[in-house]
C-alpha cells in the first residue's frame, strides 16, 4: 500500500513541477542513482524494519524513471514511431519482469544473500553513466 502510495504522489504532486524545471534527463540521471543507492541501502539495511522507508524510496524514486525515460525516447523520435516505441518499451518490461527474478534468483543462489542488490546497483549506476553520456534534447 506504502509503495502506491509513494508512486501516486509522485505522479500526481511532484512530476509537473520538478520535471520542467530540472529537465528530463537530469531527473532521471538523479533517479536512476537513487535506485541504485537504495538497492545498496537494502543491502546494508542494519535492522529489518529499515526495508519499508527504503522501499518506500524506491518506490518514489522509481515513479520519476519512467515518466522522464519514456518522455526522453518519446521526443526523440518521430510521431509516426512513437507507438513501434511504445511497443519495444512494453516487450522489454515483460521480458525483464520474467528474467529479472531468474536472474536475481541465480545470483542469490549461486553468489551470495545480497548478490541480487548489488547488481541492481550496478545496473542502474550503469544506466545513469550512460544516460549522462548520451546527448539529448531535455
């Protein structure tokens, strides 16, 4: 319920005014590091409670992602291509919604209890390198 409710009010209350701000591509460069420091946050979570507020984070964090990445690949393209786009970004959710799990699962199994953190840190620091890097309109 705390997860919801942390996405609605992102979406609802906070996207609108930071994102003309800031810009997309600076949002998301900070979001996808706040993911990647919150799978480490969970990781190194001394007392189990502590999980909650940072999912709750995460949550939050993760409501900017896909607002600011999709309007980045959104703008970039022609309005002709947008629905392919859209198309590609749903077949790649559920293809890592299916193999994201194995993959953590693998790890966990076969490298350590919190394997699984660390490369999703690894994975969203990455992403934020290479969105840094990319030249884009926003």
């Amino acid at each position: 319920m705390l997860v919801g409710i942390a996405i609605v009010v992102v979406q609802a209350a906070l996207v609108q005014p930071l994102v003309p701000r800031y810009g997309e591509k600076a949002i998301a460069k900070i979001c996808l590091l706040g993911q990647g420091l919150s799978a480490l946050a969970m990781f190194f979570a001394p007392i189990f409670w502590l999980i909650y507020p940072i999912t709750v984070i995460k949550s939050a964090v993760s409501g900017f992602i896909s607002t600011t990445l999709t309007a980045l690949n959104a703008n970039s393209i022609s309005p002709q291509e947008q629905g392919a786009l859209m198309g590609v970004i749903t077949a790649l959710g559920s293809l890592m919604g299916v193999l994201g799990p194995l993959w953590a699962g693998a790890v966990y199994e076969g490298v350590m209890l919190g394997a699984p953190y660390w490369m999703g840190a690894a994975v969203f620091f990455l992403a934020a390198l290479m969105l840094a890097r990319v030249n884009v309109s926003a």
